[in-house]
C-alpha cells in the first residue's frame, strides 16, 4: 500500500481549506527547512518497517 492511499485515513474528512490550514500550520511548527528532513526520517522508518515485515514474512516461511 502506497504513501497516497493511506493519507485519506490519517486525514479523515479535510477538504480544501481545511487541508491548506493543516498544511500551513505544519510549515509554522516545523520550518520550510526541517521539513524535507522530518520526510527523510519517515521515510527510513517505513523503509525499516517494510524490511521488517519483509523479514518476518521469510522467517514464518
């Protein structure tokens, strides 16, 4: 399951104005410079998991 099918249920019911205030209050908190890496870390964390499930997977095989 892709990044983009899940947003809809982390999101739950925003729609455009909503989404734009959430999007412009996460630029507030964060920076437009700690962004790309806070994206970096997630990524390695759904990598690392994947891998582990992955790992699982071929232990129970």
């Amino acid at each position: 399951m892709t990044l983009i099918a899940m947003l809809p249920a982390f999101l739950g019911n925003l729609r455009g104005t909503q989404l734009i205030i959430v999007i412009l209050v996460v630029l507030l908190l964060f920076g437009g410079k700690k962004i790309p890496e806070l994206m970096r870390g997630l990524g390695k964390g759904v990598h690392a998991f994947k891998q582990g499930l992955a790992d699982a997977k071929e232990e129970i095989e």
